[in-house]
C-alpha cells in the first residue's frame, strides 16, 4: 500500500492523482509516470506538472513500481511530503452557518476511510475528524479509496476525540452517535444547521465517553434479519439524507 516511505506519501491513480493536482491544500512535490501509460495521458499530466512548476519523471513500470512500492494505479504517481491535516481551530473558526462533519471513532481499514471521505465530499459535508489513536491516518491508500477526494475535504486529526466533540458543541453543533438499532429513524430525523455524525468501527462501536457526550442517536432503519452495514455504506446513506434535507425546499 502506498504510504509514508523515508518521510513521503506517494499517491496514485489517475483521477487522485487528478485531485491531488488541483488540490488548494494538498500539495505535490514531484509526479513520477510510467512509460507504459499512453503519451497522450503522459502529455496531460506533463502539461499540469510544468503549469504547476512540478518536476514530472518517467521511468520504466518496474522502476515505477520499486519507488512507488505500489503495483496498482495505472502507472500515475505523485509524491507528497506529508498529508496536510486541517487545524482545528481554524477550520472551527473557517466553518459556514450550516456545516454537517463526520467524527470517526476506531475506523482503522483506509478502504473504509476513504469511502467515507468520498461520501463526505459527494454530499458537501464540511469535513472528517479522526483521532490519533485507533484511527487509520490519510495515506495513500486511502487517498485512492476516495478517488482523491482526500485532496479536498478537510480532515482533522484529533488527540482527544471527547474534547473534539466539546469543541463542536461550543461552536453550535449538534451531534448524534449513528448506532444499530437505537435512536431516531434516520428517514425522520431533522438534523440542526449544525450536525455532525459519530460513526464507530462495526466490531467496537463508538467509545463510551464519546457516545455518551453527544446529544442523541440516529439510526438506519433496514429490513428485519438484517443486523448491520458496513460502516463506509452506512455513511454514505447519512451523508445523503441530511444533504436531502438541508437542500429540500421545506428544509
């Protein structure tokens, strides 16, 4: 998986790629292609990389695969130093009147936290908090996960989850624990200006502390014998019904 290697993040396929590229706050130090890709695909990315003053390398694919130490990805690579979490309090302090935030607690597959990343920008969430500990950070993999979606929304990586959502709720959030077979429909729930949604790993769940602080529950109704959903899919439902309902004219 791509990763943090000797102090880099290397990113690839092309549409992260892509993203990483048009990125405001992600930022590439070098593109690195195959020779195998097509030229004209090669030519576009040459082009981005001299409009963005970027050193832009091809290399044969097996030459590709030992620096990238990544097998997928078509061939398209870009290197960053590191990935750019967002700050807390500045993104808080950056934040419209009505935002909706995911907080994550204990989602450790990238799979799972890139598709989350994915959902949160297809439905305009203003962004994800994941804590330091019990957390996959953002790495490469997960930048693929989310079709370089993690180029664009803002992630902030939390010490103390607890106190994140604190701060939350000083700043006007309302927040709800998405938890099984508790709490209101998610097809009734009329969510503030500000919401922000906890989701918890599927074998753990959300920590008690932080369920515990939140101002109530959400849940997704399903068919009966059907116990639960990946949490990535789950996120994906809620991202698009809150979005429904802060978009809906009666909304």
């Amino acid at each position: 998986m791509s990763g943090p290697i000797g102090g880099s993040l290397w990113v690839t396929g092309r549409p992260p790629v892509e993203e990483l590229l048009a990125s405001t706050t992600q930022r590439a130090r070098k593109v690195l292609l195959s020779d195998a890709i097509p030229k004209e695909v090669r030519a576009g990315f040459e082009k981005r990389a001299r409009e963005l003053a970027l050193p832009c390398l091809t290399c044969p694919r097996q030459e590709w695969e030992r620096r990238t130490r990544e097998r997928e990805g078509g061939g398209i690579a870009a290197e960053i130093a590191e990935y750019a979490y967002a700050g807390m309090e500045a993104w808080v302090s950056s934040l419209p009147e009505t935002a909706r935030v995911f907080l994550l607690d204990g989602i450790t597959d990238p799979g799972n936290l890139g598709a989350i990343v994915r959902s949160a920008r297809a439905f305009a969430f203003d962004g994800v908090i994941l804590p330091a500990d019990r957390s996959c950070p953002v790495t490469g993999a997960v930048f693929r996960a989310s079709a370089g979606a993690a180029a664009h929304v803002p992630v902030v990586q939390v010490t103390n989850l607890v106190r994140a959502i604190e701060r939350l709720q000083e700043a006007g959030f309302w927040l709800y624990a998405a938890e099984g077979a508790e709490g209101a429909d998610l097809s009734a729930f009329a969510p503030a200006k500000r919401t922000a949604i906890v989701l918890g790993s599927e074998e753990k769940g959300i920590r008690r502390l932080a369920r515990e602080r939140c101002d109530g529950v959400v849940r997704i109704a399903m068919a009966p014998g059907a116990e639960s959903l990946n949490v990535s899919v789950a996120a994906g439902i809620i991202a698009y019904s809150i979005r429904k309902t802060l978009t809906s004219p009666a909304g």
